[in-house]
C-alpha cells in the first residue's frame, strides 16, 4: 500500500496526539497535537493571506521545533518550501528570497537581525519562527489574519481542535 509524505504526517499526528514529537535543545517539548494545533494556524494565516496552493514560502533559520512545524505547515497546505541555510550571507538570503519569487519568509531570530527587507520587495511579508510574530507586513490580509488568529482559529473549531480534525 503506498501513502503519500502527507498522509504519513497526517496518521502519525493522530495516532501520537498525547506523545512528544519535537524538543529544542535545552528547550520546550512539543507533543504531536501541538505540533498540529500551530500547523493550522499556519494554514489560517496562508489561507486568509491569500496564499494558495504552489505558491512559494521561504524559510531561512537554526533547526528548532519551529522550524520544523513551519516547514509541515508549508508542505501540508500545498504550497511550496523553499529552506535557506542559515549560515548563508545577507546578500545570498536576499538574491535566494527574490529569485524564487516567495511570498513569504520565515526567518529565525538570530537570521532576521542580518536582514533588510528592502532588498526583498517582492515579500508580502516576514514571520519570526520564534513565536510566528509577523515582523513585515505588506499586506492588509496578512496584518489582520495574524491579529485575529485566535479569533478565527476558535470560530473555525469552537469545540477544541481534536485528531479528527487533522486532513
């Protein structure tokens, strides 16, 4: 029987829902419905930005758990990640963000304090991984869908976010 990268993301999340799935060296442990609950949040902050499916999101930071839950949340939307290393230069971020034509970067915190983002116009926007705070905006849609996230992420489950919500 074959299954598709998503559809393993998808069982081993609701058949691990109470067990750790991500730590930060001498850091928080995420379990597998944390993992979850920040995916969709990610994907109300894409849908409601007006991301769709094959657009490209750049991601440009240290391994951390959150790198790790923006880089589901990129895939399990449909659209399309594009890692940057961390290491890499400011120029080389900057030419690597512009020349994929991402609509969005997330950048680490030790990352984004080398970056302009006057150099990467074509962004509508920059998320810090660290608690996916949007640091630019160039979008309305953007700006209000990460201050409503709360709001629209109860509207969407009223009655808590369980496993079978999860496809």
């Amino acid at each position: 029987m074959e299954q598709s990268f998503i559809a393993y993301i998808e069982n081993s999340i609701k058949s691990n829902w109470d067990l750790n799935a991500l730590t930060d060296y001498k850091g928080a442990t995420l379990q597998y419905k944390d993992v979850a609950r920040k995916i969709e949040k990610l994907h109300i902050i894409f849908e409601e930005s007006g991301i769709k499916k094959g657009d490209k999101i750049a991601i440009c930071g240290r391994n951390s758990s959150h790198w790790g839950v923006t880089f589901l949340a990129i895939l399990t939307y449909g659209a399309v990640a594009i890692p940057i290393l961390h290491e890499f230069k400011p120029d080389n971020v900057h030419h690597i963000v512009n020349h994929s034509e991402a609509r969005l970067l997330f950048a680490g915190d030790v990352v984004w304090e080398n970056l302009n983002e006057a150099a990467m116009p074509l962004l509508e926007g920059i998320v810090i991984m660290t608690d996916f705070s949007v640091l630019v905006s160039r979008s309305e849609k953007l700006t209000h869908a990460r201050e409503h996230l709360n709001e629209l992420f109860g509207q969407k489950y009223p009655k808590n976010f369980r496993p079978e919500h999860i496809s």
